[in-house]
C-alpha cells in the first residue's frame, strides 16, 4: 500500500494549466497581502503640490484585525509621517491605559469618581471602549497603538491630526441645545412602516427564556429583548444565520449583566465581536449607517472631524522631504476626507476649518436656549423665594391689626400655607436626592458591570479558555527607561490641528 504524500506546506498546491500540463502554484506573501489589502477600506491620495503620496487605511477603534493590518501596512510602505485620528488627551490615555493590569477597573474608578457636568461623558465613552476591549480581548485603541509601535520601528514621525475632545463635546452640547431650542431634534429621523415586513429571524423565539444570577444564585428572569437592529447586524456579520443561533447569542449578552460572568458567553460574543467589527467597516454597512436622525452628532462627529482631519494629512504631505504618508482613521471618515482632499487650499475649506475649532459653533454663537432654560430655573426659584416671603410678611401685618380672634385664624391659615410651602420645598429637595443618587448610583452599575466582565475575562484567559490580550507595544526600539532601569514608554508626537491665521477681511471669535 502506497503511503499518502506529505501535505504541502501553506501556499503551495498543484493545478493543471490549459492543455493538461501539471504544474505547481505558489502563492507569496505578497499575493497574500494584495488579496487581503483589497477588502480593507483604504484610499490612495496625493499632495498637490509635493506630490506626496497619502495612503489612508479605514479602521475599526477595538478590532484586532484593523491593528494588525494598520501594522502591516506601515512595515511594507515605511512612510516618513504616520498621522492618526487622535487628539492629545486621548493619546495620553491609550498609551497610560496600554499598560494598565485592568483597564475597565481604572476606567470605573475615573468614571464614578468625576461629576457628570464635567468630563462626564467623556470618561463613560472610555468606560465603554474598555468594557467592549474586554469583552473582544483586545485594547482600545488597538490600530492606534499599533500604527504607534510600527512607526518607532521604521523611524516614521507620529503626527496627531483630529479635534481636541473637549472641543467636540463643547459643539456636541452646544449643537444639541440649539437643536432643542429649535424643536428641530427630532425631525428627519427614519420611520419604519407599519407595513413593512418584518424578517422572523429578527425575532426572538417566543419559547426563549432568559435568566440572569444575581450574584446569590438567585435566577432572575429577563423579560427584554435585544432590538431587532442588533440581530439584523449579527445575522449580516455571520454571526448567525438562522434564529437558533441568534437566540444563543442574545442569551450571552443578556447573561453579562448576571454575576458571575461565565466564560464561555465571554468566548461565543468574542468571536462573534470580531466579525461584527470587520462587517462594520464594510461598504455595505457604511452605505446604511448615518446619523441623519441626530443632526449634533452628524455635523460634529463625522462632518467637522472630516475636515480636521483632511487639513492635518495636508499638513503633514505638504511639507519638505515629506514622500510618503500613513493616514489611520475610522472607515466612516474615509468618504468625507476624500470630498474635502482637493479643496484643502481654497479659503472658503480654511475659514470652515478655523470655524471647526472654535468650541461654540457658528449658528449657536448668539443661541441663548442654554442660558434661557438656566435663567428659567434661577428666575422661578428666586421669584417663589421673593414671593413667599412678601406674602409671609404681609400676611404677618394684616394679622397684627386684626382683633384677637380674627388673629388667631389669621395665624394658624398662615401656618398651614408655610407649612405647605415647607413641605414643597421639601418635596423639591427630595427629588434633586433622589435624582442625584440614582445618577450616582447607576454609574457604580456600570464601573460593575464592565469590572465583572474583566474579571471573568482575564480568568478565561488565565485557564487557556481565551486568548490573552495583546501588547501593542512591543517593539525593541522603546529603549527608554526609568530611575529603576525598567522600560519606560514615552511616545513623541507632533499636533497638526491649529487655526489657519486670519485674513484681514476676516475675524475669528474664540471663546
């Protein structure tokens, strides 16, 4: 009996080419990249002037496969400037959270201890992006760490081209209020037809029961379902394709707000991650994506951040020696930074990039919607104040002329109104309480929630039931070290975002 040939080694197989020739086929790693290269989103641009070239790779901000494409990418090309989609602060962040033993527990603890009104939604952003790092094994900002450690290795100068967070949200509130004070919020958002029919694999099945533990081995059931959006997204990744598998997968998710996490939802969701993120960065999920209904969001998170970032790639192409350019940004932003490339010199693209800076807004500059309602609730509370008093005092004045009797009755309906008025004040106290350690209260939820599920993580990967998370700064060339000798990451990067200098016809307010 003849033995079986050896297997082939990765790469190598046989075909039969026209006229029935054997041959053999080799496929090299160049190949390999191409075919890879072709399905990420990406786009091939060059300076006018330099005629630099400027390669921009769409990424997903907690995928795996995004960072080691964007590593990949600037290895082959070994570009002289690698400008990212990060601002200063969130740079500072992802290399501190980078080497943090529990990202979620230090984003918790930020998250719970800062007030709301301050960077509030700011640290329960980063809350969330480490919950879902977590969840998906990776770190957030992985491309972006990446692209940093793949540009100290090739000696690429590390460029940060987007708006400052803080301005973003300034615009966002600023926006969201105008819109408000318009009663223009909710206008355009798409409405489903009654009529439309409605996919039942995007329906739970109604035998499907879920429960949850609550840390005491209680069951506790769960009578929510996940939005049919949800569903529709993870049958079109490939995460499911009938509803079994869905309700599986809905099971998993629900069962994370349970204690204790089990790994092997931890383990169906990763996989099932991985997949919705390289399908978000797909055309045909970009084509559907918009935030046509949230029109802050639109003009500052995708319009105003197209911008930036296009006149930051400018920069960085438009300077001396300067031949080759990584740009690593979001895939939504692709589109947006290829309609504004050609028009970066014109004055009319430069006045709306000095604009994109200013913390207010041009159409909220004499907005008074803000300080309107906050003028509303001071002018009420003073007025009942002044009110109650005037009334008190004349109340107490009418009452001292009046004879003894009249007096008395005069007094005690005076007592029962400020005792009404007591109990109103009380009542409005109460509330401000309640609402204040309802806040406070959920957001200890959260900074549990996302812990829990580290926790189980980290276990999972402690007994080989996951894989562990990555260090995406691993390079050699970090040489640096501390007065202890141990390694010490300090990444230098260059801000391409600052304002454009006035022309004399124009002038720009900032506040």
């Amino acid at each position: 009996m003849t033995p079986p040939p050896p297997p082939l080694p990765d790469g190598v197989s046989f075909g039969t080419a026209p006229g029935g020739v054997r041959v053999i086929n080799i496929r090299f790693d160049e190949d390999e990249w191409e075919i890879r290269w072709a399905k990420v989103p990406h786009a091939m641009l060059r300076h006018p002037e330099t005629r630099a070239a400027v390669t921009l790779i769409g990424t997903a901000h907690i995928s795996k496969a995004a960072a080691e494409e964007t590593r990949e990418l600037i290895m082959r090309e070994r570009p002289d400037v690698v400008v990212l989609e990060l601002d200063p602060h969130r740079l500072n962040a992802l290399v501190r959270d980078a080497h943090t033993a529990k990202p979620c527990q230090a984003a918790a603890d930020r998250f719970v201890s800062t007030s709301l009104f301050q960077s509030g939604p700011t640290q329960a952003i980063g809350l969330a992006y480490t919950l879902v790092g977590a969840l998906l094994g990776t770190t957030p900002g992985a491309e972006f760490l990446g692209a940093i450690d793949a540009a100290k290795e090739v000696g690429a100068e590390v460029v940060l081209g987007d708006l400052d967070v803080k301005i973003t949200t300034s615009r966002v509130w600023k926006r969201q209020f105008h819109e408000l004070g318009r009663m223009e919020t909710y206008r355009g958002r798409p409405r489903v037809s009654e009529d439309e029919a409605v996919d039942e694999d995007l329906l739970p099945s109604e035998d499907l029961r879920i429960e949850i533990q609550n840390g005491e081995g209680e069951p506790i059931p769960v009578k929510y379902r996940l939005p049919s959006t949800a569903r529709r997204i993870m049958r079109d990744a490939g995460c499911g394709t009938n509803r079994t598998e869905l309700d599986k997968l809905e099971e998993s998710v629900w069962r994370l707000f349970g204690r204790p996490v089990r790994v092997d939802d931890i383990a169906r969701l990763r996989g099932c991650g991985e997949k919705v993120l390289d399908y978000a960065r797909s055309d045909d999920f970009l084509k559907q994506a918009n935030l046509d209904g949230a029109p802050a969001m639109q003009k500052t998170i995708k319009e105003d951040r197209d911008l930036v970032l296009t006149h930051s790639l400018h920069r960085a192409a438009g300077r001396a020696r300067v031949k080759k350019v990584v740009g690593v940004v979001g895939a939504a932003h692709i589109p947006g930074i290829k309609e504004h490339w050609d028009s970066v010199p014109t004055d009319d693209s430069r006045d709306r990039y000095n604009e994109a800076l200013n913390p207010i807004p041009k159409e909220c500059a004499d907005d008074m919607t803000p300080g309107f309602f906050l003028g509303l609730c001071l002018g009420a509370t003073a007025a009942v104040s002044v009110g109650a008093s005037r009334y008190t005092w004349n109340r107490l004045e009418a009452g001292s002329k009046q004879p003894h009797g009249a007096q008395a009755q005069a007094y005690s309906r005076l007592l029962r109104q400020t005792r009404m008025l007591g109990f109103a004040w009380v009542g409005v106290f109460m509330l401000g309480a309640t609402t204040y350690a309802l806040v406070s209260r959920t957001k200890v939820a959260l900074g549990e929630l996302a812990t829990g599920i580290e926790r189980a993580a980290q276990e999972g990967e402690a007994q080989g039931l996951l894989s562990r998370r990555r260090n995406e700064l691993r390079s050699d060339r970090w040489t640096e070290t501390d007065e202890l000798g141990n390694r010490k990451i300090e990444v230098r990067a260059t801000n391409a975002v600052s304002a454009y200098p006035p022309r004399e016809d124009k002038k720009y307010l900032f506040r």
